[in-house]
C-alpha cells in the first residue's frame, strides 16, 4: 500500500501537498482547483477522507 503512495510522491516526498499527481486526484474527487491546494488543506482533506483514501490504496495495490 505504501509502494503507491511512494511512487505517487516522487519528487515531492516531503511535501506531499505539492505533488502534482496528488493534487490532481484532490481536484478530480474533491472539485477544489488543484493551485489552490496548500499544506492545510491538503491535510485537511486527507484527514477528513482518510478512510476512503485508505480503501483506494488497497484497490491499487490489488490491482498491481
């Protein structure tokens, strides 16, 4: 499940909320635009979903 989330972060490993893959995602399921994801926001989200964010790790890594 990490191995995802490591590969997605690529270049952006400590500080996630700049990723342009992860903010892409943010904006495609949560519909804010992806410039205005910042460092609370992102882990406001993340915090708020994280359940959901968990079961999508599980379906990619079964899908590897």
């Amino acid at each position: 499940m990490l191995s995802f989330v490591w590969r997605a972060t690529r270049g952006y490993r400590m500080r996630p909320w700049r990723s342009p893959y992860l903010r892409w995602r943010m904006e495609t399921y949560w519909g804010v635009h992806a410039h205005e994801i910042q460092f609370s926001s992102f882990f406001r989200f993340a915090w708020q979903h994280r359940k959901e964010l968990v079961r999508y790790l599980r379906w990619v890594e079964r899908m590897r």
